[in-house]
C-alpha cells in the first residue's frame, strides 16, 4: 500500500481533536504502543530510510492487544513522504520478532508511544504523544490515498501547507538536536 503522509509539529492536542470531532472526523484508534525497529547490523534498511518493526497495541478501545509485524520504505520525500507498507497481524510479538531475526535483522530500538487517530473522509489523522524521552513534542501525522483530501484537513485544521513536513521524525530530532542517531526512515 502506498499513502501520502505529511507531519505537523508541535500540536495543541485538544484543540486537534475538537476540531476533528467538528468536521465529522471520528475517533477510531485510542492505543498505546511499543515500537521495536529491527535492521540488519549494518543499518541498511535505515540508511536507505526503510525499516522492519514489530509494533504491539493496546487497544484502548477494544481492550485488546494486537501485534504487527511491518516492513517500510520511503518511495519519495519530495513533496510528502510516500512510504511502501507491508503490514500483517502476527498472533505474538516474540515470534513476530524472531522472524526478524531469523532473517538476519537485530533489534535497533524501541519506542513508546500514545496515538489517538480521527478518521475523515479517505484520511486518518493520528495524533502522536512520544515517550519524552525519545520526542518530547506531540505531532501529527495526516495519512492519505489523495492530495486534494490531504490539503483539505490541513487547512481545516487551521494549518497551511507551509507548517507541514515531509521529513523524518529521525530527521527533525536531529534538526533539534534531540537525535539519538539510530532511526533514520521513522
């Protein structure tokens, strides 16, 4: 699957979700996640800005935990980052990450996060709340199939195509000088 995603930094959360909630957005994930990047040990996947994660949620929502095992790549970073997904539903995180293993990949970093995602339209709007200790900023990811819907959230949400980012989280860390230096396709 490929999307269009985009960033805005530095959100006021509440005020984000009210005006989801007034365009007719709709909560659809309440989770907190555990993030587990895995590469080969010479950090191929990430300095090509792709990487392999295992991803455990719990599901606020549902009362539930779910396991994934996903695969990215970056196809661009021009005007939006359009990443390549793969993405399954694994029974449990440790086989999930001895798959990964198996194959070579060894695990780079784990990172803790909150996310509550809005869905409007053909788009999902997923505020993220970082572990401080990894992104001591809460931002938004804006994910989409359509460059017109993208822009029409953006601008509903009172923002303009100029406060958006195309960038990495690795590479904004790093820009703030807040860069661990390990994930450089997140």
């Amino acid at each position: 699957m490929q999307e269009l995603e985009t960033r805005i930094l530095d959100i006021d959360v509440e005020d984000i979700k009210r005006k989801m909630i007034d365009l007719g957005g709709y909560k659809v994930k309440d989770e907190d996640q555990i993030n587990k990047i895995f590469d080969f040990p010479d950090r191929r996947l990430l300095s090509e800005k792709g990487y392999a994660r295992v991803r455990t949620v719990s599901d606020k929502l549902s009362n539930k935990i779910v396991y994934f095992m996903t695969t990215k790549k970056m196809l661009s970073q021009e005007k939006y980052k359009i990443m390549d997904e793969n993405e399954i539903i694994v029974d449990d995180g440790d086989t999930a990450e001895k798959l990964f293993s198996s194959l070579g990949l060894t695990l780079v970093e784990t990172i803790k996060k909150s996310r509550e995602s809005y869905k409007y339209k053909n788009t999902l709007v997923e505020i993220d709340i970082n572990d401080k200790s990894y992104c001591p900023f809460p931002y938004i990811e804006i994910e989409t199939a359509y460059e017109d819907e993208l822009k029409e959230v953006v601008e509903a949400l009172g923002y303009s195509m100029g406060d958006t980012t195309s960038k990495t989280i690795y590479e904004i860390l790093e820009e703030r000088g807040l860069s661990k230096g390990t994930q450089k396709g997140l």
